[in-house]
C-alpha cells in the first residue's frame, strides 16, 4: 500500500509513481494472462489518435472475477486509493492499453476528467492506476505528464481523432511553466495519478510491445447525479493480496461473473464532445 509520503507526493505532483507494486510473479501472470486471453483480444477497438496512428484497448465496467479482477479489487490497490481519494472507493472501471510493436498509436494531451465531467460526475474525485506488463520506456511511447498540472483545474476538450484532447492553446502554455515527464517503468511499476493531470503518449515505433492494465476509481461520495454509461456506486469487495497468484490464469473466457465490455459505440465519453463542438 501506499505510503503517507507516498500519497503526499501524489497531492503536490499530481501522479506517483510506485516501483515494484506488483511482484515479479504476479506481473508475469498478468502478462502472459493477457496474451492469452482471445476475448480480451476480441473485444478490443482502435481509436484514432488524429495523427495517423491508431490505439488498441479494450475496456470493461466490473472487475469481474479473473486475475485482472483480483487486481483491481486487491487491498494494496484499493487501499491506496482510499487514502488517496480519503473514504471509501468504488471501481468506475479498467482497460487494457494494447500498443503494439510498430503499430500502437498516439494518445494526445488530456485529462481523464476532461472525459470523465461528460458522464455527470460534480467532483474530479477520481484516480487511476496504471500497471506497467511490459518495460515502458521513451522508445515504445510510455506515458508523459506535466507535473502538477492537475493544479490547473479542468480544461476544455475538444475531439481530436476520437480522443478527447484539452484545449491546445492552455497545453502550450502550462508547457513553458510546468516539467514534461517520461513515465519510464519496468513491468509491475505502478503509476497513480489524479484524474486533471495531464498527459500523453507518443506512438509506438519500436520493436518492443507496451501493454498496460488501467483501473479507475471514482469515490463513493462522488456518485454521478444521472446515469452514464460507467457505473454509478457500486460496493467493491475487496480480496487479499494473495488472490492475485491464487487465481492464476484466469482470464476473461474463464470468468462466470457478468462482465460489462465498453465497446466503441457505447463508450461515448470522448463522442459526447462532438455535439458540444457544434454549439
């Protein structure tokens, strides 16, 4: 679990960045989890980046009951997401970035709010965590952020591609004043950051693949006023930390629980920017 100077650092900067969150075991079932798992594979999308690439993910609403469920509900995260966030967390819901060698596309700037205000949620009460399978390093696009960028507030965002990207004009600025960094990670690195800071990723044109598992947190005094296409709160049952190895390869065409896919056409997050263009 997180640190108190850990979660600290995270307020001030916006983003931490927690080396070895997960074991070398466990990170290694993941990964070889993922590569196997033909309906992670199928119900996977592209969106184009606006820059002549294009980002394969896939997306689900409820943690669900395989190893990458046990992930998102294991105490080590959601714990450090509830001192983070400071009260009690539900999962808003977890995607697998699928950047392939050669071919993994671009994402521009943005915040995760910038998406996440279009689904009626009042507060940027929200934090990620993304989880590194594969080294993330500068040569295969790993994540950049602008530290202490979530000071900044909201920025309006327009569509770029089918991505939402923040108002360029605002990124420019925050550019000459803010430092740019490469979020370099080896496998089972963990990086938690606040749901306004911004960041981006290049395209992939090295030889070696970036895969990264994403879980998202909303926090339970947040619930959206309407409906959305992520969930409104809903309890999370937390498991040991032990769950993880214990499950095994258990992966999504193994897994009873319900699992809700977010596929293209109802993920409407970044489209709903669309109608706010034309106004």
């Amino acid at each position: 679990m997180l640190t108190a100077n850990q979660v600290a650092d995270y307020h001030r900067d916006g983003y931490i960045i927690a080396p070895q969150f997960l074991s070398a075991k466990e990170i290694d079932l993941i990964g070889r989890a993922a590569r196997q798992d033909r309906k992670l594979d199928a119900q996977s999308q592209g969106r184009d980046d606006g820059e002549g690439g294009n980002v394969r993910l896939s997306l689900w609403n409820h943690p669900g009951n395989s190893v990458y469920g046990m992930v998102a509900r294991c105490n080590r995260v959601v714990n450090s997401m509830e001192k983070i966030l400071e009260g009690e967390v539900y999962h808003y819901h977890s995607k697998m970035i699928l950047k392939d060698a050669k071919v993994g596309g671009a994402w521009t700037w943005h915040q995760d709010y910038g998406y996440w205000y279009q689904n009626n949620v009042l507060f940027p009460l929200l934090s990620s965590v993304m989880i590194a399978v594969d080294p993330a390093t500068r040569e295969n696009g790993c994540m950049q952020v602008l530290k202490q960028s979530h000071l900044l507030g909201r920025v309006d965002h327009n569509l770029v591609g089918e991505q939402a990207g923040a108002n360029l004009e605002r990124v420019e600025e925050a550019e000459k004043r803010l430092e740019k960094i490469y979020c370099e990670m080896d496998p089972g690195d963990a990086l938690f950051f606040h749901c306004n800071l911004l960041h981006r990723s290049d395209q992939n044109s090295s030889n070696q693949a970036r895969w990264t598992l994403i879980c998202c947190y909303n926090a339970a005094r947040n619930n959206p006023y309407q409906e959305s296409h992520h969930p409104s709160y809903t309890p999370l049952e937390k498991v040991d930390d032990s769950a993880i190895l214990k499950t095994g390869l258990k992966r999504f065409e193994d897994d009873d629980s319900q699992v809700v896919w977010m596929g293209e056409k109802s993920d409407q997050s970044a489209k709903s920017l669309q109608s706010l263009d034309k106004s």
